[in-house]
C-alpha cells in the first residue's frame, strides 16, 4: 500500500508569491491534516480536513488555506509569502477523525522563501 | 493551551544499552492522548507509541516502554537495547480528547535528537 506523497518535494519562491502544496493520502484514509516544522518553532498544527471539511484549524493567519477533494486528496495554500514561511510542511493521514488515532506522515515538502 | 516540554535537545546512548527520553505536558484536561513520533533524517515520522490518559497501565512496544506519571504530567520513553536504526529525531505528543473548534491536532514537543554510539 502506497504512504502519504507529498508533491513537490523542495520549492522555492520568492517573497510575494503564493505556494500550492500537495497530499495525497493513504489509500482509504479520509482525515488529512497538515503540519509546519521549522527549527525556531518546531512542529506546529496548521489544519484537519475530513470528508471535504475543515474540523480543526492551527493558530496561523489568513494566509494560509487549504482544502480536501472528494477522493481525499489535499491541498494547502499560502499567498503573499513571507521569509518566515519558509518550513518543512508535512501531510499526515488517518482512517477517521480520531484522537487516539495514528497519524501516518509524509515526506513533506520543504518551501524555501527568498 | 497545552505545552508539551522535551528538556533534552540530543541524547547520545552506546548500541545494545538503554536509553531514557523525557517529556513533560501542561493541561488542565483530564482526558487525552500521548504519543512518541520518530523522525529518522529521511523525515518521513512514524509512530513509535501511544499512551491514553484513561490507562494507568504504561504502554509498550516491543523494546520500546513508556512510564506515564499522570499527576506529574510527565511521558518519558525508554528505548531498550538501542539498535543504530533507533537514531532519529523523537518528537513527543499530546492530543486533546475533546475534537472539533479551536486548535486542536497533535501538540509536539521541540524533540530530542537520539544519536546511537556503535
């Protein structure tokens, strides 16, 4: 069974610019949240999405958004790009919404902002 | 908001020994998760244990154990007989039982960064 892709794997913007990221999940996983990793903040949730719908969102701005399709996929988007948006940003997905519930990672795609 | 504290940036551990990692939370719930994630330097992280709050019998996985201390709020990890693949980032995690509005999802810890000594 295929892990959690994440696509692209490295990009690179420029200040200003927005940013498209992927997920795609593990086959019959329905939950999918994300994840920023910087090495001055460390992990921080940025938002859950099951069945097409947002159920939780991380203490970030505006900026960034994102979405589930119907076969589960994700996407997570940040417009007008700072410096410091710069981070690890990892997928992770799950069979159901469940607390306890293990979360399985991707690769994570690694955005550098210049 | 819960906190979620690893005191130790790097642990250094000789292969076939054991080895300790601390973790400590701050919450006012009563009910909740926590886990070990390992982040091996292809960062791809994975489970390595859980623990429900609920449970006063600590959790464990093969050579890996967990002594919960819930008045203490403390979740340390115990890796026996450490293996040159248990090197790795391990991030420690807490998860609230009460889902839906506000932030919610896993709150982790800085990490320690395990490094195994052949």
């Amino acid at each position: 069974k295929a892990g959690v892709t994440q696509t692209p794997r490295y990009l690179i913007k420029t200040r200003g610019q927005q940013v498209t990221l992927s997920c795609s999940p593990i086959s019959g996983h329905r939950s999918v949240s994300w994840y920023q990793q910087t090495p001055g903040q460390g992990l921080q949730f940025l938002f859950e999405y099951f069945s097409e719908t947002q159920r939780n969102k991380g203490n970030f701005p505006g900026r960034f958004s994102g979405r589930q399709f119907s076969n589960s996929r994700s996407e997570m988007n940040v417009s007008t790009l700072e410096l410091g948006d710069s981070a690890l940003y990892l997928c992770a997905s799950s069979l159901e919404v469940r607390e306890s519930g293990e979360l399985f990672f991707g690769e994570g795609s690694r955005l550098t902002v210049l | 908001a819960q906190t979620v504290t690893q005191s130790q940036p790097e642990m250094s551990v000789q292969e076939a020994e054991t080895v300790t990692l601390s973790c400590t939370y701050d919450t006012s719930e009563s009910d909740y998760y926590l886990f070990w994630y390992k982040q091996p330097p292809s960062r791809q992280m994975i489970l390595v244990i859980r623990q429900e709050a609920y449970k006063q019998q600590n959790a464990t996985e093969n050579r890996f154990s967990v002594n919960f201390q819930k008045a203490a709020k403390s979740f340390s990890l115990k890796i026996s007989d450490s293996q040159l693949g248990d090197a790795a980032m391990y991030f420690c995690a807490y998860r609230s039982s009460y889902s839906g509005g506000g932030a919610d999802g896993l709150t982790f810890g800085k990490g320690t960064h395990l490094i195994i000594q052949p």
